[in-house]
C-alpha cells in the first residue's frame, strides 16, 4: 500500500508544522495558501486521498460543493454545519484550552488542559483540580463524538464556567506548542492519525508542566539578536519563530514561569539583562 497524498489549505505556518509531522509518518502533503471556490477546491483535491482545511480559508459552500464531487474534507460540511449552530460566549478573563482528536473508527484521546492567561499558556491548567479535568474532559469527548468529528480540534472554553464556549480552533490552536515540546504524541501527527485513520498516538505528557509564551520583538532590536541570551541563561527553552513563542517544560511550575516569562520580556527590549 502506497503513503497516502493529503492536501492541506492553510496558512504558511500550520503547513510547515503539518508537514513536519507527516514526513515522519511518510505521508506526502500537496499545499495551498490560497482560498478557493468549489471548482477550484475540487480540482485541487481530485488526486488526494484527502484534504485537511482552515475553514476560514474556504467557504462550507465551496466545502459542500467538492464534497458532493466526491472529495474527502476535513472538517466536513456537515460538521462545519452542525458547529455553526453552537452559541459562542465572549470572555476578557481567562480561558481554559482543550485539545482533542477522535479517529473515523471513534477512538479518541485528550491532551492536559491548558489555562490561556494574557501572553502565557500553562500546561496542565492550575487550579483545575482532577475531578474537575475529568469532567471536562468527558463533555468535551461526549460532544466530539455527539458531532462525530473526525480529525482533531481545539475548544476554548470561560475558565470560571467551562460550559461556555468562546472558540473553535481547527488547524491553529493556542495551545499546540505546548505538545510539540512536551506530549508523546503532538497535535499535528495525531490530527494526520486521525484523519488517516491510523490508531491514535499516546497524548500523556513527558514532564509534569509545560509553560509557554508568545514573543514580541524589541523594536530596538530584532527576533535573532535575544538567542544570544536566552539560550544560554537556559539552553532548554524551546522556540518557534512560525509562531514567534518560547516554551519550557519542567517537573517545578514556578520555575517554569519565572524563565518563560524572563525571555518574554528580554525578548521584547523590557528588560536587558
């Protein structure tokens, strides 16, 4: 049996990641930057097995249309329809992170929630107890599999209330990063498993936390210069210039903070030492 092709429409940044993880699967990825009309969607798709979208890119429309032309999408119209019949809530405060994948076949796995706070994303959420993650993490599978999503997603939910629903994250969750440094099996390679329909990888974590924080650049300076700093006062943290974020992860939450939020403000010219 020959490697799958799997089309993905996105931004530059989710393809690069994307196809990171299918090269070590050995599933080759056709990509698009580009939005598309539903016969261009559906000639682009003609010789894939599948295609993986940001649904901001294409229209359910243009979606529905290549669908009936015998095109295989993710996500699927018929999901995209059901989703946009969900209320969404608006918050300032912080928000919870709940990343999950379920496969075709229905197995599904959930990644340690993550709190969203400002310019910071802390894995496993503090402040969360277990019984409290469980539970959340049960609704969060329950309706996955009441809109029999296939592929993964990301649900931003109110921290203080997480029935309420604030976002729906398809190819460019938040909270990624924080698995590609510190899970078994990251959010990328887990979507492609999903889709493909491949067992599902392990989604536990190596280390006990994970801190990560986005990066703005020192106007005085640039996004290369800080490196010289950083990575030697910690040569452990992690960067990713695609999404202009830090990370660490670690077995001591406090320190974790302390050196991600240090790099943040390095990073942006607020402090130079």
């Amino acid at each position: 049996m020959a490697f799958p092709l799997v089309g993905v429409i996105a931004p530059a940044h989710v393809i690069s990641q994307i196809s990171q993880a299918a090269a070590r699967l050995g599933v080759q990825i056709k990509s698009s930057t580009k939005t598309m009309s539903a016969e261009e969607l559906s000639n682009f798709g003609a010789d894939c097995k599948l295609l993986c979208i940001e649904p901001d890119l294409i229209s359910t429309a243009a979606i529905r249309s290549a669908e009936s032309a015998g095109v295989v999408i993710y996500p699927s119209s018929k999901l995209l329809d059901a989703v946009a019949t969900i209320e969404l809530s608006t918050t300032s405060g912080e928000q919870l992170a709940i990343l999950s994948a379920r496969s075709a076949h229905a197995q599904s796995v959930i990644w340690p929630i993550s709190l969203i706070n400002n310019d910071l994303v802390i894995t496993p959420a503090p402040g969360v107890s277990e019984e409290q993650a469980i539970t959340i993490a049960v609704s969060n599978l329950n309706l996955l599999a009441e809109l029999a999503l296939t592929g993964a997603v990301e649900l931003l939910v109110d921290a203080n209330d997480y029935q309420k629903l604030l976002k729906i994250n398809w190819l460019q969750p938040i909270s990624a990063f924080a698995t590609q440094i510190n899970s078994v099996t990251d959010y990328y390679e887990q979507y492609l498993r999903a889709v493909l329909d491949l067992p599902l990888g392990d989604s536990g974590s190596s280390k006990s936390y994970t801190v990560t924080g986005f990066l703005k650049t020192d106007p005085q300076s640039d996004d290369y210069r800080p490196y010289l700093h950083l990575m030697a006062r910690n040569p452990n943290l992690k960067f990713d210039q695609r999404l202009k974020i830090v990370g660490l992860s670690g077995e001591n939450l406090e320190s974790l903070l302390t050196e991600v939020i240090h790099a943040q403000q390095y990073y942006s010219g607020e402090i130079d030492s």
